[in-house]
C-alpha cells in the first residue's frame, strides 16, 4: 500500500514558531534602535524585523501597529492614537472640554500619572526621546486634530493645543503647583476647555 504523508498543519501568519522564544523582546530591542536612528516618521515595521531578524508578520502580531509598538517601547501612559479619533468626531463645538476632560481624567489613575511623571521627566530635553515622542504626538495627535480642522492654519492650531495641554499637565502634576494639583477636575475642565476651544475655533 503506498504510503501517505501527514500533512503539517499550516502555521496562522504572524504566530510565533519553534525557535522564535525571545522574538517580543528582540522586536523592543530593534524598535529602540530604529526609532533612535530614524526616528518616528523614518522608522517601519518591516525594518525593525529584518532589524530583529525575524517575519515583519511577527512584530504585528505581538504589537499591532507601529504606533502600538512606540508605545510599548517607551512605555507610553497614554494612547492619542486610539483615543482622540472618538473625542473628535461630532461637532467641532465643545471638543476643547473634551479633549481637556479627557486628558486630566486619564491622568487621574495613579498608573497612568505614574508612567507620564516618568516620561516627562526622563523624556524633556533628552536628545533620544524628546524627537521620537515629538514624532509620535505630531502624527497620532497633532495631525488627527489639524485635519478635523476646517482653515489654512489647522496645524498651529493643534499644536496651540498641544501646548496648552501639556502645560497644564506639567503644572498640576510635575511641579504640583498647590492651586492648580487641589483643583477639582471640572473646575480645570470649566476653566481651561474655553482656552482650548478658542485655539481651535476662534
């Protein structure tokens, strides 16, 4: 009787294989690397695998997208890129208390508030990080938020925004200026989301 061969079960794309052990951590070590010497914008999935030597369907496996892989990599307390698409849709009227409530109730949960004190203060005015992190907010942030907008200035708008929200984070929450960190977070919301609508629409 002939002989017939068992067929090997195809492997699901992107799945780890035998001898792969240790693949997610390769990936965060190439991603380092890449994103050093490229930076955001420079840098591509397909380059941190050939980089970490393996399939580029791996790195999507274990972190998604390239945006979720940067934000693993630096340990990212926040995700603009899942998030603000949701905060901007409806109309342009009140998305500055949005995104403010947004913002300081993400910053409210202690792992979060953990993690960004730790981004900020590591992350200002270091050489590495302060580009990498300026690349990833100008795309997944700045960029969403520019192209909500109707008008020839829609990016120093957003950045406008940018700026006054990242102030306000550093105010309450790194150097903890007594009024503003016992400020309740409506009253900030109240306060600072007009300063941010008029960023966006006046």
């Amino acid at each position: 009787m002939p002989e017939y061969a068992v067929p090997t079960p195809k492997r699901r794309r992107g799945r780890p294989r035998a001898g792969e052990a240790g693949g997610r951590e390769r990936i965060i070590a190439a991603a380092i690397d890449e994103f050093g010497e490229l930076g955001y914008d420079g840098s591509t999935t397909r380059g941190i695998a050939a980089r970490a030597g393996v399939d580029a369907a791996l790195v999507h496996h274990y972190f998604g997208t390239k945006a979720d892989l940067f934000a693993e990599t630096i340990g990212a307390p926040m995700r603009p890129d899942v998030d603000i698409p949701a905060l901007l849709e409806g109309s342009v009227d009140g998305m500055g208390e949005r995104v403010v409530r947004y913002v300081l109730e993400a910053w409210e949960k202690p792992e979060t508030r953990k993690r960004g004190i730790l981004l900020m203060r590591t992350g200002l005015g270091n050489r590495l990080t302060t580009p990498l992190l300026a690349g990833f907010l100008q795309r997944e942030l700045f960029a969403r938020i520019a192209a909500r907008l109707d008008t020839p200035d829609a990016e120093l708008r957003a950045s406008l925004v940018a700026s006054q929200v990242a102030g306000l984070l550093i105010a309450r929450y790194l150097l903890q200026l007594p009024a503003l960190a016992d400020a309740s977070v409506e009253d900030l919301v109240a306060r600072v989301g007009p300063t941010v609508q008029s960023y966006l629409t006046d």
